[in-house]
C-alpha cells in the first residue's frame, strides 16, 4: 500500500460524503434532494477515486485518474444543478448551457484532450510522487469550468437580488460556495501538501445539508443518529490527542519558556477544557435533536393511545392541547370543530380566553389548508393572494387571539376540525420537528374527533327527540331508574306538562304550527329547567320533567311558571289557545319506585285534565298499591265516574243516555258492550297504555254498537244465520255508530276506537280494511274484548261458548284477525284469571 | 408589522408576494377574492340602515342577488343619507369623511365615510403602489425608509390628504413636505417648499394630479432656469445636488434646452392619477426621465388600480371594491333613455378594446353599493387567465371633467348661462384637445337675435364674460387657467337657430354635453349651407 499525506481527511471526507448519499436515498425525493444526492455522488467518485489513485490501486491510475478528473469537470454542474433547484430557478437557457459546457468538457477530457494522466515516479525515500505535464488545452477547460463558476454565481446573485439573501438557506449555499471556492485556490499554494480542497468539499456539503434543514426538506435526525455523533466526537479526541498535544506543548514551552512540567500540566488543563466544552455542546446537540424527537414519540404514542380508547370528543380535545402545551411553547390553543357550516370553538386552554367564536368553513385559510399545506403561518399566510379576501371581522379575531399557527385536523379531503395556536413565546418560526409533530397529532386527532363525534352524534340521535331537541322517552325510561337511585337519599320530582287540546290545535291551525308550538314548549321547559333537571318528550304533547332533589312545592312552583309561559304563547290569532295541564308526583313522598312515580304522576296529569284543564295536579295520597292489571282498570273506571271534571261528567251523561237507550232496544248488546268495554280496559292497562287511554277504551267500549240501534230487532234477535243482505245491514252498525258519535262533539275523540273495532290485523276487515299498526290501539283493544265477548256470551241462538274455546279461538287467529302482541297479552290475562266473564259481572259501572 | 420592518425582517419574495401578489392571481381566484369580500360587505350593508333603507329589507347573499336587487345608484341617492355625516347607520363606523366636488355650485360637495377597515386596505395598497412604482420587473424591490417624496396632492379632507398619514403608519418617509401639517399654506407655496426641500436632499417619488404634476413640473423648470423664482435663491443644496445642477447646467447649454428635473433627480417613481393625465405623459416623462405610472383613485372608491412596470394598462385592486362595467353601447341607450337601466358585467366578462363605465360597490364597511363614479374606463386587454388591464378613458360623456378640477354638468352650464345674463340661444358643449394635446372646454353657442343687434357678441367677449360666471359659480373653475396655462373656455359663435335646424333635417337629438364629434362637424358643414330667417329662431 502506498503512503498518501492527510488520507485520514480523504477518508473523512469520503465516509461523510457515502453516508449522506445513502441517507438521502431513503429520504423522500424532492427535486433539491435529488440534486443534493448526485452531487454527493460526484464528490464521493472524485474523492475516491484520487485516494484510489493515489494508493495505485487495481486497475491502475489511470483508470483512476480519469474517473477522478471526470467528477471534478462534473462538480460545477452538479453544484449549478443543486443551487438552481434549491433556488427554484427557470433559467432554461443557462442550465441548457451548463450542461453542454459540462458535457463537451467530458467527452474531450475522457479523449485526454486537456489532462493526461500523471507519471508515476518513486523518489529515493521511497515515496511516489505524482507528475502532471499541464498542456495550454488544460486553460480551455479552465476557462468554461470559470465560466460555469461564473453563471452559479450570477444565479445566486440574482436570486439575492429578487429574493432577499434572508431567503431560507440562501446564506448557508453562499458561504459553503466560497468554501469551496476558497479551499481550491489553497491547494495551488506551493509546497502545500494538506487537503484543503477535500477540506472544503466537506464544509461545503455540510452547509449544503443544514440549508436543507432549513427549507424544511428533512429531519435532521434522518441524517444524524446518537452513535454517529458519539464516533465524531471519539474521532475529534482521538485527532485532537494525535494532532495537538505535542504542537501544543512545544509551543507553550518555546514561547512561554515553561518546564516539561508545567507545560504538561498547561496542556492537560487546556485538553480537558476542550473535552468538557465538546462534552457539553455533544450533550446539547444530543438534547436538541434526539431528547426532544424522543420525548415527542413518547407524546404521540400517549395520545395516540388515549384517542384509540376515547370516544369523548371534549377529552380529545384536552388531550390534545395538553399534549401539544407539554412540547411547543405556546400561549393559548383553541379547537374548533364543524357545526352548521363553521367551525366553531369548542375547547380553549385558556379558561379566560375571550368570547366563544368561530370561523366560517368558507374562509380563505379553510381553502389554503384544504388545497395547500395542512398548517397555515399566518405571518407566512399574509403573503398569500387568498390573505386579501379574508373578512374584517376574521381579521380582527385573528389578531384578538394572537393567533400565530392554525393546523387543519383533516380526514382525507374533509377538514374535520382547526387547531390555533396563539401567542408564540419564542422565535417567530415553528421547526420542521415541530410542524411535523402538530400534524401528526393533528391527524391522529382528526380521525379520533371524528370517531367521537359520530358516537356523540349517534348517542345523540338515540336520545333526543328530533322535533323538539328535548331527550325523548326512550332516554326518559333509562334516565328516569338512574335518576331514582341516585336520589334515594334526597328526593326526585317528576312533572307530567300535558298539552291541552293539541288535536285540536293542529286541526285549526295546521301540524306544523302544532310542531312549532311543541318546539316553543320544549324551549320553555329547558329554559326554565336549566340545570336542575332534564325535560323529555313523554309522548306526542305530553313532557316530562325530572327534577332531583325537588319537593312539591318548588316544582309547584316551577310548574306555575312553565305554564304562564305556555300561556304566554298565545297571540291571539288562533281561535284554539293554548294551554297545559300539569302532573306531579314526587319520590319518596308519592312513590317507592320509579314505576310507581310516572303511573302516579300520570294519574296526576289525568286529573287535571279531567278538572277543566290548565290545572296543576299533584300526587299526594297514596292510592291504593293494585295487584293486577284488572284492579287498576278498575280504579280508572271508578275515577273516570267520579272525575270532577265538568267536561267528563257531560261526556257521562252522554254515555248513560246512549246505553239506556240501547239496553231498552236490545240488552243483549247492553250487557255486551258493558263486558267489552270492562275486557278492553284491563287489556289496556296491561298493555301498558297510560290512564287516559284506557279510559277512553272504556268509553269507547260502551259505546262501540251503538250503531245497532238503527238496526231492526228482527235482525238483532234472529235466531237462524243470517242472510247476505242482514249480514250487510248488521255491517252497517259501525257506520251507524260513528254517525251518531260524530254529533256528539265532545266526544269526537272516541271515534278512531269505534271505527276500527272491526278491522283486522291482516286487513281485511271493515269498514276500511286498514291493517297492522295502522289500526289504532284502542280499536285493536276493542277487537279482541269483543270478539271474547261474542264467544262466551250466550246469544239467542246458542249458549256461550267455553273460555276455553275462545281462548283458543283467539290463540288460533292472532296475527290474521288479532294483533299477535295484544293477543298474547290477552290470553295470559285470561291464564291469570284477571279476564274472565264470571269477575266482570260484578265489576264497579258507569251505569247507574 | 410594519411594512419598514418587514423591509427588514421578510425576503424580498414574501413582501412581493403580500404586496403584489394579486398580480399573479388567475382570473377564478381573482373573482374568488371579489365575491368573498363582496359577501362580507353584503353582511354589513344590508344590516346598516342605510343599507336597509336602499333595500327595502330586503338581504342579499351575492352578487346575482345585488344586482337583482339594487339598482344602480348616484351620490343622489347617497345624499341624505351622508351629507350630515352620521356616526351611525353605517356599515361600519366612520373613521374619517372624506370630500370633493360634486357638481360645481350646484351641489359643492359630497362626502364619503372610509372605516379602519378601508383605512387598512387603502394603506396597504399605496404600499403596493410604492413598490410596483420603483420596480422594473417582477420582485423588484426598491423601496426604502426614508425615501422622499414630492408630493403634489391636496390636505385633508380630500381624499389624496390621507395619502402622507397612512403611509406614515406603516413606513417613515420624508414628505416635501407633508401636505397635511402645511394645510395652512398656499399652494404654490407648498411647491415652493417641495422644491427647496428637493435641492437639499434630493426627489425619490413624484405624485400628483396628471395637470398639477405639470404645473409643478413646469415651475420647476422655470426655477432651475433662473425664471420665476420659487425662492430658490435662498434655497440650501446639497454637495451631491450642487454637483448635479452643475453638470446640468453644462448639458443644459450645450443642448441648448432648460434645466430639465431629470437632470438633478434620479425618481424612483412617478406617480400621476386623474382624467388628461395621459396628456402630459409625454412632457412629464421628458422633464422627469421617468414614465409616470398610472393610477385610479376616487374619493367614493378609495385607491383601485395602477399601472406596473410594463405600463401597458391598470389591474384593479381585487379587495379594495367589487367591480361591474357597463358596457358603452349600454351607456349610449341609457343617455339617451334615462329610465333604461343598463346591464352590467363583471371583472371576468370584460373584453379587449372596448370601453366600460365602473360601478363599484365599496368593500370592507364602505357605504357605497353599485355605485356609478361617472369614469370610463378601456379595457386594453383581457382573455386568457391573466388580469384584464384598463386605461382611464374619462369621465362618463354627461359630464366633462378638465384636469381633475372642475365637473361640469348640463344643468351647471344652464345655470352660469342664466347667472351671466347672457341673451343666449341654443347651445353645446364639448370637451376638445389643443394642437399640444391640452384640454379645454369648447362651447358651441348661438346668440339669440335680439343680442345681435343690441350689443356686440363676439366670441371672446362672450368667453370671457361667462368664464367670470364660471369662476363664481364653481370656485375650483378658477385655478383651470393657472394649471393648464391657457383659457379653458373656447367659444364658436353659430348661427341662430341652427342646432334646431340642423337637428330637423337630420332627426338627431344632439345631446348638450359632449354631442359626438361627427355631429359637431356635420353641423357646421350644413350651417355653411344654412341661412338664417328670424322665424326660424329657437328661443333659448
């Protein structure tokens, strides 16, 4: 092997050189990258290969020699290549220029037009020196490679000139240049012998790395790893104890005239010195670029973690803002997430930030992050086009939040939410490192915001009544068990508000006034709730309210007001006013479970119904605890007789008037109706209908043939089948009924019950053949208490039939003639005795 | 930040990027900008009571809606509503009123309200003025603290008085002097001032008014060759400019021509607004070295366009108002039939050669909608995806404007006519351009028989006697003569009764103001033919 002066720098310079090539090749291909990467290429090749020349390794030196010359003719186009691209030049001519100069310059040197390879010849001491026999060509190639030279230089100034040399990175290109320019005049110093133009090959390619870094073109970490520096800095100890301490101590004993002594110590004192300063600033840059990398992993992964279990868009949000507070030294952060059509404040770090805002998803930055990057420098920003169509009112928002970043939280093409961040306190620029790990958290972010929010949207959906924005019933029967439980130890109010006459309403004035008018309510209620309780949709006019820790005064109390406001509504124009009934029942006083608390303030809400309306009812005595279905049925009827009201007691009278009537034409159908009527109600009840409807299904019961009337007691009390024709006329009676009610005003509600009391669940029934759920309730009630009646009643003709018998009957055509869930209901009443002719006799009546 | 930090802090490419960018805007995005900020302004106008006044309630949401919404509108309508200059029932809250002239001394002033917000823009945009003004190609950046500018425009409350204040909030340059802390002194004694100022320290910028700009040019000249002195006897020079008047001196003699500006300034920029502006081009860009570069401002419109280094026409400003044109063969039926509104286009709907009426709905809180300013403008091109580029034209044909310093209306003419007592017959008025391309106002009047025999007419008495009138009615009349170094009202005696006559043979009613030039000549042509009978007398 051949002894070459200074290798260890060749060396350096080749290992630096390799290791940035294949670093960037695993990078991400930017045009600069690319350049970078070949110019790295062409200084490793004319490095290498001059070493290689040196040490006369196979295949020679000439082989060497040109392949060396080459890359070193190439260099300046590499360097024109790099700097146009960093500069983003569009000098198509120049470059065309470049690359022929370059190109001619090649293929006459690959010729040995300019430069012969050196003569080999071994002086005495053993040494090899190399001998160049420079021809007047050399000065062509000289001349255009000073020429290309030149136009880099023109490029640069230009680009100061048009771009200002504050330029990200610009300052560092122009000094790595004169480096290299510098290092290459040295080496034409006589007797020179130290590398100084590899020297600058290397400066010149580092300070070309960090004016990557500052355009943000890579991390730096990609390039630079703990071991790496650890080396460099065991290298630059091990050169600095080769290279210094005897120079150093030669010096301090020749020119300070120091002892052996003393000049050691002098030299260890300063070696050491050294050493800590290298230690600290190694322990700075290790802080700077891999404790801070590390400590931003351990941050994403954090939360990374934390969204994947969360489905609580507000926890997000605090995490998030803690997180990004944890690592970027940053003011206030606000998120903003989508809502009708702008982004709205919805999480702030700062608790006394200013009022709630929001930023129309219409707004230029909204276009910059969805079309351009996906963080918006608002300083940056400024010299956007887009700034100048950003509004006043965005402007001053901006500035009155300090706002200094915005990152978008984008899924895909779709912004799904903003994150700001205000009041910078250091520097005025955000690092690559720290752009890069907002918008990784940003994304992480963006899908666990919308995760959440869907959840919230769809646990929303399921809780809330669409029409009123009120929670709806379904969350009331879960709420309404929790709410008993926890309010065990104090006490939990429940106000039924029951619209008066909404029917009515909606009939006069149309359904969408009516749900207008529900929506108005539902606010009422929610405003005069507030924060003490929560308001449900019960049913279609009726409200609930659950008030923990109420008595019955206070929620008295607010029931007063809720209905002055309900009250408050009327403006006069419709001819029907509005008003509402109110019930309460309060636990534990009034009720031991919650069961208990809706059946007692429903019995609440039906009696001030049935007192006129427009009244307050509170539960107060207990009533008495019933056993079964048929009691309670029993105790509605009882209560309907007796109701104070005045409405109610008109509606009797009616009622009594009508069946008199019929019991003198026909009892049969007198007994008959009473029996549906007492079969339907106790149906009711264990169906789980509310106070009201069963009643009406009582009433409805007694009154279901009151069509018959109309009907000849030849037909009513023939003994044979029927005709054809009788059969049509005794179809007739529902008809006949519904006339006779319809006259009858107050008691027009009874109708939908009558009407349908012979339709089938597969519809093909009568008088309209509507089938399922179509057929109102009460009807379907009305249908199976009549049909068990006809079969167990004796009639002219025959005997009644067996329970038994008719239970099967029943059994045998639910789902045909019956609702299937009705029927089961019906049959495990007649199991449990609750139905049966014999007890029904004997039942509390209307009837005097 | 301000724009002389920024100067420092920013590369050249973001300032020209935040300043002048708009030039690289596409169309689309450039309409983008438009219809944004027109949705921001529809927001504060329809809830403004003006603006609800003007609507009748109504809201709209865009453009399409405005249009079909809003008629086009004058200062007429407006003024009620300005005139006392309310604190509220705007758009937004008025800063500053700025005034002018309306209609001479029919209506002497109207006035316009500008909010910070406009305030902001129009400072931004005289930035971007600033730095398109020195630059000769794109990213050129020549702008600097404490550059001097010479400054030919009027105090507060005009609109160009807010020109020194908000530059100074942004950048601290040297005003020769600053118009608005020497309100107090005359005219030429502020050009006096410039001058000395000048001398001392040298001219980085030039604005003014295309006429003034002259004028002050033209007094220059005189000064720097020892004619009438503007004080620059006692005038302070600098060694650099001592050296320069010397050199200038030299050429001067052996050229054989005055002492010319150019000769002892190096301007950055020169800056001319105005309607004739472009008639001093040529004189303005010989005694500076300089081509002036063109723009629009108004008192209604705040700072709309200008001219870059190419000087090949004005882009408008894409946040300062939304832009509608009407096109001119609309104006011509709407001249003729008053009640006719004309329909108009937007930015991306103008095309190359023709010629446009602005409507400017006023952005950012302005209390402008649809408003017609009354200029004419040339689309010089248009097409493509670039900007399209327009020249000022001049004002809208009812209404002849003489360097930017007097308006003159049909009904002021009537009204100076009527004040003078002059026994007048049928009469027209024309806007004409001298052999050296200066304007000046060229009335075609008949003199009524009855005048004819009782006194003498001729055509200079007759000028001369209605220019005093001009000048009582219209005070801004009186500094015409001065700016433009001549008699601006040129009188052609006709025939009496013959615009009558001349209208019955060929079926054409010529308009007052400003009939067309074909016309005019076609008639004095047939007066040749035309003999004049007493019966045939049109009674004025």
């Amino acid at each position: 092997m051949m002894s070459v002066p200074f290798l260890y720098v060749n060396l350096t310079a080749l290992a630096c050189y390799a290791l940035l090539s294949i670093t960037f090749l695993a990078s991400k291909k930017t045009p600069e990258i690319l350049s970078f990467i070949c110019l790295l290429l062409d200084f490793t090749l004319w490095t290498g290969a001059s070493v290689l020349m040196r040490l006369q390794v196979y295949p020679g030196v000439n082989f060497w020699f040109y392949v060396s010359i080459l890359a070193l003719f190439a260099l300046p186009l590499f360097c024109y290549l790099f700097i146009s691209m960093f500069v983003r030049s569009n000098d198509f001519f120049t470059r065309i220029f470049v690359i022929a100069t370059t190109l001619v310059i090649l293929v006459c040197e690959a010729f040995g037009v300019f430069l012969q390879p050196p003569a080999v010849r071994r002086l005495e001491d053993g040494q090899y020196v190399f001998l160049y026999d420079m021809q007047w060509p050399i000065y062509i190639a000289l001349f255009l490679l000073i020429a290309i030279i030149v136009a880099i230089f023109l490029l640069l100034h230009r680009t100061v000139k048009e771009k200002g040399s504050r330029s990200p990175g610009l300052k560092f290109l122009i000094i790595g240049l004169v480096a290299l320019a510098v290092g290459n005049m040295m080496q034409i110093i006589p007797h020179n012998v130290f590398p100084w133009d590899t020297l600058s090959g290397i400066v010149f390619a580092l300070l070309l790395l960090w004016a990557l870094y500052k355009r943000h073109l890579f991390r730096m970490t990609l390039i630079v790893s703990r071991s790496v520096l650890l080396l460099a800095l065991a290298a630059l100890v091990t050169l600095a104890s080769l290279y210094f301490i005897t120079p150093l101590k030669t010096t301090l004993m020749d020119t300070l005239r120091l002892d052996d002594n003393a000049a050691t110590t002098w030299v260890v004192v300063v070696f050491s010195v050294l050493l800590a300063v290298s230690y600290f600033l190694l322990r700075r840059l290790l802080g700077v670029l891999f404790t801070r990398e590390e400590q931003q992993n351990v941050l994403i992964k954090e939360f990374s973690d934390f969204a994947a279990q969360s489905l609580d868009t507000g926890a997000i949000m605090e995490k998030l803002v803690q997180t990004i507070s944890e690592e970027i030294p940053t003011g206030r952060i606000n998120v903003c997430l989508p809502e009708d059509g702008r982004y709205v404040n919805r999480y702030t770090s700062d608790l006394l930030a200013p009022t709630p805002f929001s930023i129309s998803s219409t707004s230029p930055c909204l276009t910059y992050l969805h079309d351009q990057e996906p963080y918006l420098i608002l300083e940056e920003f400024k010299g956007s086009p887009l700034y100048l169509s950003l509004w006043k009112e965005e402007q001053d928002l901006y500035r009155s939040l300090d706002l200094h970043c915005m990152v978008a939280l984008r899924d895909g093409g779709e912004i799904t939410g903003l994150l700001l961040l205000s009041n910078r306190e250091r520097a005025l620029h955000f690092s690559y490192a720290e752009l890069t790990f907002l918008t990784t958290l940003s994304s992480i972010a963006s899908i666990a915001v919308k995760h959440a929010t869907l959840y919230e949207q769809m646990y929303r959906e399921a809780r809330i009544d669409s029409l009123t924005n009120v929670y709806n019933y379904r969350y009331f029967v879960e709420d309404i068990n929790d709410e008993f439980e926890r309010c065990r130890s104090s006490s939990l109010a429940l106000l039924y508000v029951d619209l008066d006459d909404l029917k009515l309403y909606n009939l006069l004035n149309g359904a969408r006034k009516g749900d207008e008018v529900l929506c108005r309510v539902a606010e009422i209620l929610t405003r005069a709730t507030g924060e003490n309780g929560k308001v449900f949709r019960y049913s279609g006019k009726v409200f609930a309210v659950l008030l923990p820790g109420y008595d019955m005064r206070r929620t008295e109390e607010l029931a007063r007001g809720i209905q002055k406001k309900i009250h408050a509504l009327n403006d006069g124009t419709s001819p029907q006013p509005l008003s509402a009934s109110c019930g309460i029942c309060v636990a534990p006083y009034a009720a031991s479970n919650p069961k208990e608390l809706m059946n007692n303030a429903d019995l609440a809400v039906f009696n001030a119904k049935n007192s006129g309306k427009h009244t307050i009812s509170i539960f107060e005595n207990a009533r008495p605890v019933f056993q079964n279905s048929a009691q309670r049925a029993q105790y509605i009827i009882a209560h309907t007789e007796k109701s104070s009201s005045a409405t109610r007691r008109s509606n009797t009278a009616i009622i009594n008037s009508l069946t008199a009537a019929i019991d003198a034409k026909d009892h049969y159908t007198f007994a008959h109706s009473r029996n549906v009527a007492r079969y339907a109600a106790v149906l009711a009840v264990a169906a789980g209908l509310n106070d009201e409807q069963v009643s009406v299904i009582y009433e409805a019961g007694l009154l279901h043939d009151i069509g018959k009337i109309s009907i000849s007691e030849s037909i009513l009390s023939k003994q044979g089948k029927l005709t054809e024709e009788e059969m049509e006329i005794m179809r007739g009676h529902v008809n006949n009924s519904i006339d006779m009610i319809r006259h009858l005003s107050s008691m027009d509600y009874l109708i939908p019950a009558v009407v349908g009391h012979h339709e089938r669940w597969d519809g093909k029934g009568y008088p309209t053949g509507i089938a399922r759920d179509d057929i109102p309730i009460t009807a379907r009630c009305l249908a199976l208490a009549d049909s068990f009646d006809a079969m167990t009643s004796d009639r002219p003709y025959r005997k009644g039939l067996p329970v038994s018998y008719a239970a099967e009957q029943i059994r045998k055509n639910e789902g045909t003639q019956f609702d299937p869930t009705l029927s089961e209901i019906f049959l495990s009443l007649l199991k449990q005795g609750e139905i049966s002719p014999a007890n029904m006799e004997d039942g509390p009546s209307l009837l005097p | 930040m301000r724009f002389q930090e920024e100067l420092k802090c920013k590369s050249r490419e973001q300032i020209w990027n935040e300043y002048c960018g708009y030039l690289d805007l596409s169309l689309p995005d450039y309409m983008y900008v438009q219809h944004h900020l027109l949705a921001e302004q529809l927001k504060l106008w329809s809830e403004s009571r003006l603006g609800q006044t003007m609507l009748h309630g109504q809201k709209p949401k865009n453009s399409e809606e405005l249009r079909h919404m809003l008629p086009l509108t004058s200062y007429r309508d407006y003024a009620p509503f300005l005139l006392p200059k309310p604190s509220d029932g705007l758009p937004g809250e008025p800063i500053i009123w700025i005034q002018t002239t309306w209609e001479g001394g029919l209506r002497p002033i109207k006035v316009a309200p500008y909010t910070r917000s406009m305030l902001d823009t129009y400072r931004h945009h005289l930035v971007t003025l600033s730095i398109l003004g020195c630059s000769r190609k794109k990213g050129d950046i020549r702008v600097k603290k404490g550059d001097r500018i010479l400054y030919g425009g009027a105090p507060l409350p005009y609109a160009t008085g807010l020109m020194p204040s908000l530059l100074s909030e942004t950048i601290a340059y040297d005003w020769l002097p600053d118009p608005n802390e020497t309100k107090d002194e005359s005219f030429s004694q502020r050009i006096r001032d410039g001058f000395s100022l000048g001398m001392q320290g040298g001219i980085d910028y030039f604005f003014g008014v295309g006429s003034v700009a002259h004028y002050i040019t033209e007094n220059f000249i005189r000064t720097l060759s020892g004619g009438h002195s503007s004080g620059g006897s006692k005038t302070k020079v600098s060694p650099r400019l001592a050296l320069r008047y010397l050199r200038a001196k030299s050429i001067s003699k052996r050229d054989k021509r005055p002492i010319l500006p150019k000769d002892l300034f190096h301007l950055k920029a020169f800056f001319y607004t105005g309607p004739d502006s472009r008639c001093y081009t040529r004189d303005l860009s010989e005694a500076w070295g300089t081509v002036p570069l063109e723009i629009a401002a108004g008192t209604e419109s705040t700072c709309i366009a200008c001219e870059t280094w190419e000087h090949n026409g004005m882009v408008f400003f894409p946040d300062a108002c939304f832009y509608e044109f009407i096109p001119e063969s609309e104006l011509e039926r709407c001249r003729f039939d008053p009640s006719y509104t004309p329909r108009t286009c937007l930015m991306d709907g103008v095309e190359t050669g023709r010629n446009y009426e602005l409507v400017i709905s006023v952005l950012h809180g302005g209390a402008f909608m649809r408003y017609r300013i009354g200029d004419v403008y040339r689309c010089v091109s248009a097409g493509g995806n670039s900007l399209p580029r327009f020249i000022f034209n001049d004002r809208v044909p009812s209404v002849i404007d003489i360097a930017s310093f007097t308006r003159i209306t049909e009904a002021g003419v009537k009204e100076v006519i009527e004040l003078s007592g002059a026994d007048m017959g049928d009469w027209l008025m024309k806007k004409e351009y001298n052999s050296q391309n200066r304007p000046f106002l060229h009335m075609y009047a008949e003199v009524s028989p009855r005048a004819l025999r009782k006194s003498a007419v001729q055509a200079e008495i007759l000028a001369d006697h209605l220019a005093a009138y001009f000048r009582y009615f219209d005070s801004d009349y009186s500094d015409l003569k001065k700016m433009l170094g001549m008699e601006p009202l040129q009188i052609t005696l006709l025939k009496p009764g013959l615009i009558a006559a001349y209208q019955a043979k060929t079926g054409v009613t010529l308009p007052k103001i400003n009939p067309g030039v074909l016309d005019i000549n076609e008639m004095l042509q047939f007066e040749k033919a035309y003999t004049f009978r007493d019966e045939e007398v049109v009674a004025p």
